[in-house]
C-alpha cells in the first residue's frame, strides 16, 4: 500500500458538492457510495488503496462487507484518513452480516469482530447481506452446494433480526437494513420489525431495474442502494452465464455517453442517481472512480435520456446467487420469489 500521506485531492469532488439522500430517519445519506468487493481477484491492499483514493477525490459512503475480506485492511485507510482530519461523522460506513453468522448469539459476534477490523467504534448501517444462512467457500465456482443449505424460512430470519435490532440498541450501528431481499420477504420483515430495515442493497443497472422492488420498497421508505450499477463486468466466473448482457455496450447507453462526452460509466451513474437509488461502483482505477463521483455532481441527463434508458430494461440479472441454492429448490429463481410466494 502507498505510504503517502493521506490528502484531499485538489482535482476531487467537495462531498457537500455530492447530493444527499434522506432515510426515513430523517438521516441524509451521500447519493453514491463506493463498493470494495474485489471480485475474488483484486487484493485487500488494492482494494484499501482504491478507498483510500475515493475517500481524498470526494467518496464518504463506502460499502464494505466481512466477506470481502479486506475489512482489515480498509480500517488501516479508515483510521489514516480520520487522523488527517475527515471526521467520522463525515463518513457513512456500511458493512454486511455474512451468512455463516445468523445464529443466535452470532451477530453480535460479527458485528465486533467487523468493527474491529474496520477500527470504527460504530457503523452507520449493518445489512444482512444475504436473507438466508447458506454459505459458500471464497473463489468457489457456480456448482458449488452448501449440504445444508435451506430455503428463507421467516422465523429464523426474525431471529437474526431481533439480534440486529440489539446492535441498533447498544449503539454499534446507526442504521440496519438488508440486501438480496424479495417483496413477499419483506412484506413479513416490514410486519413484524420493531427497528425498520432503512435500506435494501440490490442488484441495479440499465439492465435490471427491477422496477415492481424499486416502487416497493420507494411506497415503504425503504432506500434502494444499487449494487452492480455498471453490470459489474469484472465479476467472477460464477456469475457469468451466455445469456448475461453488457449494459456498458448498450447502444442507448453508448449514444448518450457520446452526447455528453462521458464513458458509458458514468451515464449509468447518473442515471442511477437520477431515479433515486445509491449507486455503489467499485474501481481500483483512479481515473474511473474519479470520472464517476464527477459524473453525479455535474451535466445531468435530459428527461428525455432518463426515458430511454427507463426503456432498455432487460431484466437481465447478473448475480443469481446459485451457490446459494438448498436441496430440493428448481433453479435460481427460486432465491427471488418471481412468482410473487417465497419459495420452499
Ligand atoms: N449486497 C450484495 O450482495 C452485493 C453484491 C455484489 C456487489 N455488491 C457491492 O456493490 C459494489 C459494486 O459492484 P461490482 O463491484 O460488482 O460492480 P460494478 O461497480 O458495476 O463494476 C465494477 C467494475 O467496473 C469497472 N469500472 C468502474 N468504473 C469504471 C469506469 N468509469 N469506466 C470503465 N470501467 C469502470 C471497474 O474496473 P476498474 O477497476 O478497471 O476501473 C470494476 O471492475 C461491490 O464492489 C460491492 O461493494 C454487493
């Protein structure tokens, strides 16, 4: 890792230049945020310089897991630009509960052991990464089972979430909220919550808009927080199949990055931004990470634009999450209830 000292980058973006969302809380949360899972092939020091350079050129939200394991050392980067002056109120920090921790008694286990690694006495918002507790090795390919594996059974996620509620009690995290959930799952959530998911972090590109959970969890004040918003073209292997389309080629993409001069990236991020969910894009390239947080703080899209690309929706999911899959379930669409009932 570079052993320059941590400074705000002159050619960076103001973060109170960057538009600010508000929870349902009441709480304002930065309207892009900058993710570090290093797609099994980047390194944790890769991936904690690339926050190291967000955070100086303009990033405040950073989304972490425990399961990328690099959270020791983003915390190295935390604490260095905290002891350059960025307050930690300035920041938001996300992390995620990993699936193998949902046990009773876990969660708050997990939850330590990420502070610790993060060096944060709190965090701003805890997610439970995925609503059930199947697991998988790192770097597995797209075969690979959990033998013990089982569907979402609703009284053992309340079990989980009541211990998330605790954190939110004891002051460990400000906010809790989850990810890769569907509508019928949250319907329950929503039911029997006594602290209220704020946020659902998803799948969310040009390609997979996922309109009908967008307008749900909007209706509800839950705030979407977009993940994959470039259509993730690094990701692993796993999560390739031939029917995957590449939203970066997308020719209503490509025509409109032309007429604002900008890389298909960035139109995806503005887009993003634009409809009202946080995107989280992870580069390790300063070039790229600096153009996106650009992107959303400057020449927006036309209403017009905002149509087209309302309309190349090709519901083409990218993380299908087959490792995920129990025994007995028919394909992967059974993780996302497409039928509008949770599968069993
Ligand atoms: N909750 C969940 O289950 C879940 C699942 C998946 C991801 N996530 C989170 O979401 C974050 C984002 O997803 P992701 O990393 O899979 O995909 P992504 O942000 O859609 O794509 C990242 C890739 O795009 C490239 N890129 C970034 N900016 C670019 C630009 N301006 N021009 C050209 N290429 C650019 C990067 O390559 P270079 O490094 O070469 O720029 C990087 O490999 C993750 O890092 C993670 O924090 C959460």
């Amino acid at each position: 890792m570079s052993k320059e000292k941590f400074t705000i980058a002159l050619d960076g973006v103001d973060p109170d230049k960057v538009p600010k969302k508000t929870l349902c809380t009441g709480e304002k949360i930065p309207s892009i945020g900058f993710g570090t899972f290093g797609s099994d092939h980047v390194s944790a020091e890769e991936v904690a310089e690339a926050v190291r350079g967000a955070i100086s050129v303009g990033y405040r939200l950073i989304d972490c897991a425990a399961v990328y394991g690099n959270e020791h050392a983003i915390g190295e980067v935390l604490q260095e630009v905290m002891q350059a002056g960025i307050k930690r109120e300035e920041l938001w920090i996300v992390s995620k509960l990993w699936n193998d921790m949902h046990g009773e008694g876990d969660v708050l286990i997990a939850c330590a052991k990420t502070l610790k690694d993060l060096k944060l006495e709190y965090l701003d918002l805890y997610l439970v990464h995925w609503p059930f507790p199947n697991t998988h090795p790192p770097g597995c390919d797209v075969n690979y089972r959990d033998p013990s594996a089982r569907p979402y059974i609703h009284e053992e996620f309340m079990k989980t979430w009541r211990q998330m509620e605790r954190l939110v009690k004891a002051g460990l995290v400000r906010h809790i909220g989850t990810s890769n959930m569907t509508i019928p799952k949250l319907k329950l959530l929503l039911r029997d919550a006594e602290i209220k998911p704020v946020c659902n972090e998803m799948e969310l590109h040009p390609h997979f808009q996922q309109p009908e959970l967008f307008k749900f969890l909007i209706d509800n004040g839950i705030t979407p927080i977009g993940f994959c918003p470039l259509g993730s073209p690094n990701r692993p292997e796993r999560d390739r199949t031939p029917e995957d389309t590449v939203v970066l080629e997308d020719p209503v993409i490509v025509k409109i990055a032309q007429n604002h001069n900008v890389h298909p990236a960035v139109v995806c991020l503005k887009w993003a931004v634009q409809r009202g969910q946080i995107p989280i894009p992870f580069s390790t390239k300063r070039e790229h990470y600096l153009s996106n947080i650009k992107g959303v703080v400057e020449d927006p899209l036309t209403e017009e634009e905002m149509k087209e690309i309302e309309a190349i929706d090709k519901n083409c999911r990218l993380i299908k999450g087959q490792v995920f899959l129990w025994p007995g379930a028919k394909d992967w669409r059974d993780l996302w209830d497409e039928d509008g009932e949770i599968a069993t």
